[in-house]
C-alpha cells in the first residue's frame, strides 16, 4: 500500500484506509464510547506516519481500531481487533536474539522486528487484556505479547490466548515460532 521506499499513503490509499476505519469506527462503537470519528480523523490527517503504519496494520489482517483516548496526552489508542492474530504477522519468532540462535528452520523474520518496521508495538499483558474485554479475541491463534526483561533475559517470551471464558498467559522460548501464533500490535495517535 505504501508508495516505494516511503512511508506514506497516495491520497487514493488515503481516502479508502479512512473509509474502512471509519465503518469500523461504526460497527464496534463498544470499543469506543464517547468517543467522535471526527476528532480522530483530523489527528490522522496530520499524520501521515501513523495513517501508513495504520495501513500496515490493515494489510497485514490486524483491523486496527480505537479503542480508548489516553487523558493525559489526547491521543487516541489503536489496537489490532481481528479476531484472531493477524494472518500476515504470523510464524515468526518473538526477537532478533531468538532468531540468530536457532541453528535450522528460521522463521522469515521476528515480531519485535515486523512491529518496528510498521512502527507500531506489540501489545502488553495489561494492553491484551483490555482488548479481551471489549470482545473474544484468539479463540484458535496466540499473540505474542511485550516480554519484561526479567523473563526476556534468560531466554523467555510471552504469548496470550483466549480459551475456555478466560485470557492465558504463557511462556516459550524466544526462538520458538508456531503457525497460529502471530502479533497484535497498538499505535498512539
């Protein structure tokens, strides 16, 4: 969707990524109330970076929407809502470091690194669980999630899940990579 080597949307790209967020915006108002499309327009007209990133997000199968407004900043908080981890962010390790140290069968590339060159982040515990709450998200797929250092270091990662009425976290190894298990990722605009 992006014109080459830049990162930003044509105006004919423009216009029709407005239009899907828009309906979207419409459909699941659950996910956003008292919250206005119009507002959240304007700041997406003045930034053209984090319209392309949001067209990343849409390419790759994850349906950014709002899903709240920061009070302190006023900026408006997208999140990743297909229902499950986006098909075009999937089989991929969590990171660089668990990439380098798998000795055969790499993935093509790594959720910390897909995420950085969309310019988005993945999404925290805390960020998954509130998504949980505005609906049923991964009831057949993962998502990896924001590992703390203290479980990054000695070679762990997070991953989430929705099974059985309840939100699961877990741990893998880092290098690992699974065909059901992607990324959700969250902008700030």
């Amino acid at each position: 969707m992006a014109k080459e080597n830049k990162k930003e949307l044509s105006p004919e790209q423009r216009d029709q990524l407005l239009s899907v967020l828009k309906a979207r915006f419409e459909k699941n108002r659950n996910r956003h109330a008292g919250l206005e499309w119009t507002a959240i327009e304007a700041k997406l007209a003045a930034n053209a970076g984090k319209l392309w990133s949001l067209s990343e997000m849409e390419r790759t199968g994850g349906e950014p929407d709002v899903v709240g407004q920061d009070t302190q900043t006023g900026e408006y908080l997208f999140y990743d809502c297909a229902t499950e981890s986006p098909k075009g962010r999937r089989s991929l390790c969590y990171d660089r470091e668990g990439l380098e140290s798998r000795k055969e069968n790499r993935p093509e590339n790594t959720a910390i690194d897909v995420a950085t060159a969309m310019g988005i982040e993945l999404l925290t515990e805390e960020q998954y669980r509130t998504l949980q709450s505005l609906g049923t998200f991964d009831t057949k797929s993962s998502s990896w999630i924001k590992t703390p250092a203290d479980i990054r270091k000695p070679g762990g990662a997070l991953f989430a899940e929705y099974r059985y009425g309840q939100v699961f976290v877990y741990h893998n190894s880092a290098p690992s990579y699974y065909a059901v298990r992607g990324f959700r990722g969250s902008l700030r605009v």
